[in-house]
C-alpha cells in the first residue's frame, strides 16, 4: 500500500503543477500596449485601470482559451439575453442620397432636439451584423449606464437589421460615404453633443478609414475599433482559407445572412442597373465568391482580390488625427495579427494599440461560470478618459 507520506508528497507535487500553470495561464494574459510614448494615445490608456494597471491582463475563459473557441462562442451567443444587453432600441429609417436606407437604432430613447445629449455613441457593426447581436447589445448597455450616461445608436448596414434595401447599391470594407452621411446627420441634428463610435470586424475597418480620410476633421471626438482586420487582403485570405472554422462556421453564416438578404430583396436586386447574376448568388458557398459576384462588379474590381487590396485601412491609421483606440487578439483567426499595422501606431501619437493573446475574432471572454466581455470596461474608461 501507498504509505500516506507518499499520498500527500503526490497531492503536493499535483498541487504544485496546477498552481505553476495556473499562474503561467495568468501571466501569459497581460496586456501588451503598442503606442507613441509621449503621446495622447498613451497618456489616455494611463486612465484607464483596465489596460494600465499592474495587473492589467484579458484571462481568457478556460474553456475559451483559444481563438477558435473564443470566435465560435461568440457566434454562439449573437442573440443571448441577459441583465447587462437588454436593450429595447428605437429605431429611425435614414434615406441616402440614391434612395438606400440606413436603419439607426437609438438607446435608451431617440433624443429631442430640446433635450439635446451631452455625449452621443455611434456604434458600426461588421459583416452582416446589426444592433441586435450580443456583443452590440452589451457595448450599447455599458456605454449608456457608464459615467457619461451616453445616448447610443447603431448604424445598421444597408439591408442589415431587418433594414429594407431600397436600392441596388449594397455596403462594403472601404466606401465610407454612409458612415459620413450618419454622422453628419447626427451631428446636424444635435450640434452641442460630442459624438464617439465603436467599429467592429468590417465597421472598424471603415471607421479606420474614415478618420484617416477626414482628419481633425472628422466629426467624431475619439473612436475605439474592436477586431479590425486593417490589411483586408490578409484577413480575405484568411477567411476563404479551407479548415474547420471557416468551412463549418463563418462561411455557412455568412452565406445564410447573404441570401437571406438577398431572397428579402429580390425586386430591388432583379432591378439594379449593376444587373447582378441572382443565380449564381444564390449557389455561392463562400464570401470570396459574393465578393466576386456582387461586390467587385458593384464597385468596378477585377475580383474580390482586387477588392480587399483597395479596402485596407492600414494606410489611414498614420493620417488619424482623433484619439483612436484599436483591441485586437493574437489569435484572431478572421482578422490575423499579421494585418494588424503595429509600427504605424507606435508612431502616430493620437493612436494605441492593445494586444492580448487569445480573445478571437470579437469574443475576448473572460471569467468562468458566466463567460463575460472583455472589453466592455477598456472602451468606457477610455471614453471616460477622452472627456475628463
């Protein structure tokens, strides 16, 4: 028989095991910071305690403790309710100058022109996304509940969000001209409120883009972009990319949101002067054939190769002039590391970058019983921080 000096000298050594790479899970999880040292994107990510304090880090969800894991559980939860993405929007139907329409979900109410907001939050989903999505819900609750009790609106897409296509012009990576008519439209209508946005996946990208083309003159005060894909040929590459995630996940998805979109709207598609191949639309299997299908012939591509070169927004982080935060993980698996431009921030003094090791494509969960969103607390303290 084992004696019970050899009993407790094992659980000792099983202990010692489990504690050696508990830590080492916890050290790996720090936050790394790229940024210019002495400028206005550093001394913000200074206030925030998320991102700067000692014990900065993103512990990922053990369970979740890889990009695949953390993307798939955050497709998983895109319709999840609870206490902190409740929300009950009240939405507003923009009509475009070539008779497209944009939907704006506004939370907690749409204001008045008599009550005019102090802070306004524009949020741009990505691809095929829509104020409903949870990490949307979650972004719209915090922002309005943090200390700037902030007035949020989504910027749902053409023919996203249950929003009507009302044109033959769909959206795309790079064309920010609805983004700016937004913005322009909220910013005529409530003229003393600052405004702020969040991008996501494909609308960081075009946030990317519109702040680098316009400047200091951008209407917006500070913006935070979550998983920007930035070089959007790598991140194409990436997502046609055969393997399990892409083949069984992203592509299915994305196909299903397409053609649902597509099916809604057969009229006003049928009737584009773009004369898209419906047909072949509909048995595309994957985005790179979409892209080839509708998006290159809408807006005058070779291909979708040719498109995704044209939509980078690596170029634009260095003509950014407005405080700018960008959260991107290492092991996003839709948007590589590798398009993230890590040297253009460190140079751009109104720019920051944070980094952390396994968050995924828009997942970045933390905790263990009830997996929560990472980087809710670092977008309101950097938003606090903007206007302190």
């Amino acid at each position: 028989m084992v004696s019970l000096e050899k009993k407790l000298g094992y659980a000792a050594a099983a202990g010692a095991t489990v504690y050696y790479g508990m830590s080492k899970y916890v050290e790996n999880s720090r936050v790394e910071i790229v940024a210019d040292e002495s400028g206005e994107g550093q001394r913000l990510i200074a206030q925030c305690a998320s991102l700067s304090s000692p014990h900065a880090r993103l512990v990922p969800t053990p369970y979740l403790c890889s990009g695949m894991l953390q993307t798939v559980y955050c497709t998983s939860q895109a319709l999840k309710q609870d206490a902190g993405s409740r929300v009950e929007y009240v939405r507003e139907s923009k009509e475009m100058e070539d008779g497209g329409t944009v939907s704006l979900d506004w939370y907690p109410e749409q204001p008045t022109k008599d009550d005019e907001p102090r802070v306004i939050a524009v949020v741009v989903p990505g691809l095929g996304g829509s104020a409903y999505e949870y990490h949307v819900r979650s972004v719209a609750r915090r922002l309005a509940e943090g200390k700037q009790r902030m007035h949020v609106v989504v910027s749902n897409h053409r023919g996203s969000g249950r929003t009507p296509l009302t044109s033959g012009r769909l959206y795309n990576a790079y064309d920010t001209s609805d983004l700016r008519d937004v913005l322009a439209h909220i910013h005529e209508r409530y003229p003393q409120a600052a405004l702020v946005a969040v991008g996501f996946s494909l609308g960081a990208n075009l946030l990317t883009r519109y702040l680098g083309e316009l400047g200091d003159r951008a209407l917006v005060r500070a913006a935070v972009a979550v998983s920007c894909p930035f070089d959007t040929e790598i991140a194409g590459r990436a997502l046609s990319a055969p393997g399990l995630l892409n083949d069984h996940l992203f592509q299915p998805n994305l196909m299903a949101t397409v053609k649902r979109v597509v099916t809604r709207n057969l009229d006003v598609i049928r009737a584009s002067p773009i004369n898209y191949d419906v047909d072949a639309i509909m048995r595309a299997t994957r985005m790179s054939e979409i892209d080839d299908l509708v998006t290159a012939r809408a807006y005058g591509h070779k291909d979708c190769w040719a498109y995704y070169r044209a939509a980078s927004s690596v170029e634009f982080v260095d003509r950014i002039r407005k405080p700018f935060l960008a959260i991107n993980a290492r092991d996003d698996p839709v948007t590589p590391v590798q398009g993230v431009p890590q040297e253009r921030f460190a140079r751009n003094p109104a720019t920051a970058l944070v980094l952390v090791r396994h968050g995924g494509h828009i997942g970045f969960f933390t905790g263990v019983v009830r997996p929560r969103i990472w980087y809710l607390d670092p977008v309101a303290e950097y938003f606090d921080a903007v206007f302190a």
